[in-house]
C-alpha cells in the first residue's frame, strides 16, 4: 500500500502542485478580467468534470477491482480480455459524451453565452480521456501505479504548456478576449489527454512480453463469456460512478444555486457574484485540491489491495488494510489541511495576489479539505470490500444534508457557505461510514482513536509554529509582494514541517504508521 500510495500520490501531487503553479502568469495575463475568467474556466470545468465521470463511467476502477480479482485466483486471461473488451466499450461512451456535451451546451450554460465554446472546447478530450483512463485502470489492477502516476504527471505538463503558451499570445500579442483566452485553456485539456495516452501506450508494449507469459500461465479454470464480463463491469462500475462523482456533484449543487441564492438575498451584480465565485470554487479549490488529491491516490491504491484480500476471504488482511489506510490519511491530511490554513495569506499572495476575502477563504477551505479527502478513502474501502450500495446511500444522505443546508448558509455566509454546507456534508458521510467498519469489520478503532488524537496535536503545535512565522513575517516582510510572500511561505513550512516531522520521529508513532523505513529519516535528522 505504501509503495503504491508513493507513485500515485507523487504523481498526483506534482500534476496538481503543477495545475496550481500555473495559475501564477495565467491570472496574471488576463489583467482586470482575471476573476471572470477564472469563474469563467471553473464553471466550465465543473460541469465538464460530472460529463466526463459519466463518460468514465466508473469502469477504469471496475476494471482495476476486477481484474485485480481475477489475477489473484491466477486467471490472468480473463483479466486482459476484460481490459480488450472494456476498451471497445470505453470508445463508444466517450465519443456519445462528447456528441451529448457539445450541442447540449447552449442548454446548460445558464443563459451565458461565453460558456457555450468553453464546454464545446472541452467536450474534444472526452474523446481520449475515457481510453487513458481504463488503460491506468488495467495497470493499477496489476497494482503497477508507475505508468498511472506517470501519465497523470505527463498529461499535465502537455496541457499546461499549450494552456500558457496559447493564453500569452491571445492576451499579451494580439490583445484578444478574455474569453478566447479561457476556450483555449479548457481546449488544452484534450492536448494533454493525448500525451497521457502516449506514455501507456509505450509502457504497455514494453511490459507486453511479461503480462503474455502470465496469461499463458493462467489457470483456465474459469469460463467466463465476453458478455458477461462487459455486463460485470458495468455493475461493479455503477458506483465507481455515484463516488467519483460526489465531489463533482457538491460543485455542481454550489454552481447553479450560487448566483441564484445571493441575486435573492444581495444586491450585488453578476459580475461581483462571479467574482466571489471564483474566489471559493476556483482559487480556493484550485489549492485545496492539492492536499485532496493526497486521499485520492490512497483511496485508488487500497481498491485492489482489498479486493484481493476480500477474495481471499482473508478478514484479518482486511481489516489490516482499512485500519492501515485510515492511518496513512490521518498522517499525511492532517498536517497539510493544518499547514495550509496556517500559511493561506502567503501561499494565497504567491498565487493570486493579495486579496483579503480570498485570503480567508482559503484558510476556511483547507480545513473542508479533511472531511472531503476522508470521504473519498472511507468510500474506497467501502468499494474495495464491495459494500458498494453501502457507499451509495452515505453518499446520498450527506448529499441531502448538503442541498437542505445549502441555501441558508449561502444567504447568512456569501461564499463561506458553499464551503461549511459541503463539509457538514461530507461529514455525515463520513460519520455513518466509520459507524458501518466498527459495527462489520474487526478493526482496532480504539488503536485509531489514539493515532488521532496524537497526530492531530501534533498538526495543532505545527499549525502555531508555522502561522507565529507567517504573523512575524508580516513584519519584517512586505506581505503584497510575491517575492517577499514566497521567503515567508518557505520559511513557515520548514519551521512547521520540522516540528511536525520531530515529534513523529521522536514519539516513534511514524515507525507504527509507516513502519521501520523511517529509520534512516530519524537518524539523518540525528532525532534520538
């Protein structure tokens, strides 16, 4: 699990430490329109988010479980021709979402003109992404997250750099529309997809020879027909669906209440709404999403891992491994949501410039940043141990409590509403799902419990270390300047992160944790 979490959290870090770090000069080229065009690319990514889950339909994470199923009872064979026969069928859901989004945009956009080509735009990589998506699917099935880690890092790099590069000619050479310049970013999606798909592509081939002598050593012992398999993937990848969806759906609820709650409540015009639009659903969440996109690579490294225990019949395995990744989030989350509320008016500075709502904002963001990459292990290993109704119906409940309390909390919190309505949501969720592991499975929550309760003074002394460097930093540092922010920002993370790292170290709970490799770290930082 740790070795696969490594891959798939250092390439999902770096893709969105990347999709955050290009922000810099993209905001910066847009000049006095660069909140309509951030709320402008977020709308529109939004909605191009839940089209292309509904595209993915779930199935890469179904092939991943499957064939992680298959490959443990040595039935290899049946493993790749589900991956042969899934990807026709991949083809076929991604070029129908595409035809669905492009002239189904005048009817979702709002009555916005300018987001009719932003979705078309991005209707183009719905074509791609769908194939690239199953093909990490069938490689993680193997529990190889290499190549997944490595597309997804190549994929970005590909779409960031024809995003900057055609937004600096159209805003800064020949001084075009804001909103020519947010179609050309969105488009950059599908630039991106097509590097991502070149890089498993490659690496199949080169792992080819390998995963034939495996089938040719298959088993054969189970007769299954291709239509069976397609309709097994299908099932299993219904709610892979629902749960990848969830946070999208969150989105979506906060895009098209939004504007209509504050129009209702406010007397604030459209462009000042949109302006506080961009400042939670994009600046904010643009950042937030690097720390949950730690939880995401968990959550997708334990799918496989308990699927083949669950095979196996192996209860004390699994319980080993949701108690395992329960304590791996804890680790990592709980100092990065932590860390990130405490340094939020210098990261936010580097990134946007200063901004004093936004600025608040994104501190209140971090800590929403906890329930929601909870929900997404804990629905995981509900998934991994096929509790997938289950998943389901927790989903849907905190999705209830979220659009009840929606409206409300919007009218008395502007744009701190959307926010606190999806963490009490997210939160029920995550409180009924707990309930279900302690009430079905033999897990140690007493153990848990005490990994809590340390890890989170620890986050709590790092929190007051790194925010007493940021407050002494607005002293001595001009806090407008991005230069001056960014010495703070790095001194801030290394008096923090040291203090959180020595009393991991020094209380011994990183070795129960992560093991005896943190060894060497202790005494390379001579921690006795």
């Amino acid at each position: 699990m740790l070795r696969g979490s490594a891959w798939m959290t250092l390439g999902s870090i770096f893709s969105r430490i990347l999709g955050a770090l290009y922000i810099i000069p993209w905001y910066g080229w847009f000049g006095a329109d660069k909140l309509q065009a951030n709320a402008l690319y977020t709308k529109g990514y939004t909605v191009y988010s839940m089209f292309l889950m509904i595209a993915i339909s779930g199935i890469p994470s179904a092939v991943a479980k499957q064939v992680s199923h298959y490959n443990a009872q040595n039935e290899y064979a049946i493993g790749l021709r589900l991956f042969k026969r899934s990807l026709l069928l991949m083809i076929i859901i991604g070029i129908t979402s595409m035809v669905v989004m492009w002239f189904g945009a005048p009817l979702i956009s709002q009555g916005d003109t300018n987001l009719v080509p932003v979705y078309r735009s991005l209707s183009i990589a719905l074509i791609i992404i769908p194939v690239m998506s199953l093909t990490r699917g069938f490689f993680q099935g193997y529990q190889d997250m290499f190549p997944s880690a490595m597309s997804q890092l190549l994929e970005q790099i590909v779409r960031i750099i024809y995003m900057l590069a055609a937004t600096f000619f159209i805003m800064r050479v020949v001084k075009g529309s804001y909103v020519t310049g947010v179609v050309h970013s969105t488009f950059a999606a599908f630039v991106g997809s097509l590097g991502g798909l070149l890089i498993l592509i490659l690496y199949y081939f080169r792992k080819k020879e390998h995963m034939d002598q495996l089938v040719l050593q298959s088993a054969n012992k189970l007769k299954i027909s291709d239509r069976y398999i397609i309709k097994e993937v299908l099932y299993e990848s219904i709610p892979f669906i629902i749960i990848g969806v969830s946070t999208t759906i969150y989105n979506v609820i906060d895009q098209f209440s939004f504007q209509a709650v504050m129009q209702h409540f406010s007397e604030l015009s459209v462009r000042q709404i949109n302006d506080w639009f961009a400042l939670f659903a994009g600046n904010a969440n643009k950042l937030i999403m690097i720390t949950i996109s730690l939880a995401s690579a968990m959550s997708i490294t334990v799918i496989p891992l308990l699927s083949e225990a669950y095979t196996k019949k192996d209860r004390k395995q699994i319980a080993t491994q949701i108690n395992d990744a329960l304590e791996l989030f804890l680790i990592v989350m709980l100092p990065c949501s932590l860390g990130m509320a405490a340094v939020a008016k210098p990261l936010y500075v580097i990134f946007y410039t200063y901004d004093y709502t936004g600025i608040f904002i994104l501190s209140f963001a971090s800590y929403i940043a906890l329930p929601i990459g909870l929900f997404m292990v804990l629905s995981s290993l509900l998934q991994g141990v096929y509790r997938n109704k289950i998943a389901i119906k927790y989903f849907a409940i905190g999705l209830i409590v979220k659009a009840i309390i929606q409206v409300p909390l919007i009218a008395l919190l502007q744009g701190f509403g959307p926010l606190l309505a999806t963490g009490i949501g997210m939160m029920v969720s995550n409180v009924l799902m707990l309930r279900f592991f302690y009430l079905h499975f033999e897990m140690d929550f007493q153990r848990i419990i005490r990994r809590f309760d340390g890890l989170l003074f620890f986050s709590l002394l790092m929190f007051v270390a790194a925010f007493a460097v940021v407050q002494l930093g607005d002293i001595f540092f001009n806090q407008y300047s991005r230069v001056q922010s960014l010495i703070v920002l790095i001194l801030a993370v290394m008096v923090g992160g040291y203090v959180y790292l020595y009393l991991c170290l020094k209380t011994r709970i990183a070795d129960k944790i992560l093991g005896k490799r943190v060894e060497s770290l202790r005494r390379f930082l001579r921690i006795k």
